[in-house]
C-alpha cells in the first residue's frame, strides 16, 4: 500500500485536482495535511500514468509523488546543505568575495550536475581561493547566505516527534557548524578549509568528504545509533547527494538538478523543506515552529 502525495505552495493546491486523481486512480479517502497546500490518498496499484500526470500538474505548481505507507515517519534526517538547507552554494559566495565568483560557479554547477569528479572540482575552486583572509567567513555568513524556507520546522519537528538529525556536507566545516547551530541540528560534518596565518592557503584537508563519504556517513550514524538505513530521510540536490538519497528509506530531491531529480525516489520542485514533513504524514498543526 503506498500513498500518492500531493504538495504545493500554500493556496495553490486545488481540491478539485485531490478529488480528479483520487477519482481516476481509485484511492481512498482524501486526508488534507493543509488547506489548500498538501493532501495525500491510500493508493493499492501504481498508477500507469503517474510521469505523465506529474508532468501535466507541474505547471501548477504542484509536487506529485508516491510514499510507501509502512514505516513513513523517520528516526534519522540527513541533510545537505548548499542549495538544500542554505540557499546558496557557499563556496561561490565566498569565491565572491575573493574575486573569483564566475569561475568557481561555473565549476560547481558543472560539479553539482555530475558533470565533473567532486574531488577535482573541489581541489580546483579551494585552489583560486588561495591567500582569503579567514574572516571572509562571517562576512559570507551575514551578507551573502540565507537559510532555505522550512528548514528550522523541519528539524525541530523531527527532533521534537524523537529523530536525530545530521547536516552532512561537500562544502566547509566553517559553513556547517555554523549553520547546524542556526538550524538546531545534532550534528555536522563537512570538508575543512586549511587556514594559516588567518589566510586560506587554497589547499583542504582530505580524506575529502564527497559522494562515497555522505554515504558512509548515512551508514555509520545509523549503526550509531541503532536504527536502519529505512528509518532515514535523506534530502539534497547534487549528484554527489544521488548515493545516500537512493540508500535512504526515503531519498528527496529537492529542487534539484534534472539529472539528481529524474534519478531519485522522491522529487520536490515546488514546496519548500516543510514538504518533507508532509511526505511522512505530518500534518500543518504537528509542526514546531
């Protein structure tokens, strides 16, 4: 038995769209998880005609998929962290600041779509940021980086119904700590800039933490903490995110790269961090703001 999910930005969930794919695919009651922006119906056989539907409801603005029942609320969130949890990619920020922004962007969106080795392009952007006094961090930090609608619900609800929660990066310790603070996470774990001097001396410390590594991180804090890799809920946007969010229980791509989003379990393109909340049946009135 799975559930077929809808999610939109408040207001634009239409029930009359609830009601037509509940008619036309034979659900079950309707549950509305909030007004106007997620519901979700039991569903017994897998829609035949689910891409074609979901590209036909995406203009809307709507977010269609297809959840499992058994085992919906996870114990474990991983989450990366550019373009997932921030709004931004850190590095091209703080490549901003030295001068370098055009370049080190191209790289990393090149990177993020897979179209590159992580290590490499790792070792290449880091390498033009050679000589950055160390403060630059902050000034990224106030002036450049927001944090990604949803994402402070997100944690403390999950937190609050008993999960643990991780922000596992291929960016920067000087990012993550920072934002795991601001975000409420348990933990953190991310590359390390090398600095001296107060300057970044365009070299970071290995082993580096790519696409092998957040899988490995997904795996160990499970063992960790005696739960299995099906209680997880995973979220990112890379390529380099496509190994954990294909081993979790529940893998989402959120607004992510046409290679990242066609690849995984799960695709949200229009609802914000929240829509995880939703994908495990959480309902608007349990969330803790």
């Amino acid at each position: 038995m799975h559930v077929i999910s809808l999610i939109a930005k408040p207001g634009m969930l239409e029930p009359a769209l609830v009601s037509s794919l509940q008619s036309a695919w034979g659900g079950g009651d309707a549950n509305w998880l909030s007004p106007d922006e997620a519901a979700e119906f039991p569903l017994v056989d897998w829609p035949g005609n689910l891409e074609s539907v979901r590209e036909d409801i995406a203009p809307r603005g709507v977010d269609l998929n297809v959840v499992p029942i058994d085992g919906r609320r996870k114990r474990l969130l991983i989450a990366d962290m550019d373009s997932t949890m921030v709004e931004q990619e850190c590095i091209d920020e703080l490549a901003a600041e030295a001068g370098v922004g055009d370049r080190v962007a191209d790289i990393t969106a090149r990177a993020m779509n897979g179209e590159l080795d992580f290590e490499a392009a790792i070792d290449e952007r880091v390498g033009l940021l050679k000589g950055l006094p160390v403060d630059a961090f902050d000034k990224v930090l106030v002036d450049r980086i927001t944090l990604a609608p949803g994402g402070k619900t997100l944690v403390a609800t999950m937190k609050a119904h008993g999960g643990h929660t991780a922000l596992v990066s291929g960016g920067f310790t000087q990012f993550t700590n920072r934002v795991a603070e601001l975000l409420g996470f348990d933990e953190n774990r991310a590359n390390t800039l090398i600095e001296e001097d107060g300057m970044l001396t365009g070299r970071v410390a290995r082993p580096i933490l790519g696409r092998e590594a957040k899988v490995m991180a997904l795996d160990e804090i499970s063992r960790r903490l005696g739960v299995t890799r099906e209680q997880a809920i995973v979220v990112g946007d890379g390529a380099n995110d496509l190994g954990m969010i294909n081993r979790a229980g529940l893998g989402v791509a959120l607004h992510a790269k046409p290679s990242v989003a066609t690849a995984a379990q799960v695709s949200i393109d229009h609802g914000d961090l929240t829509a995880l909340l939703f994908l495990q049946g959480y309902g608007r009135e349990d969330f803790v703001d």
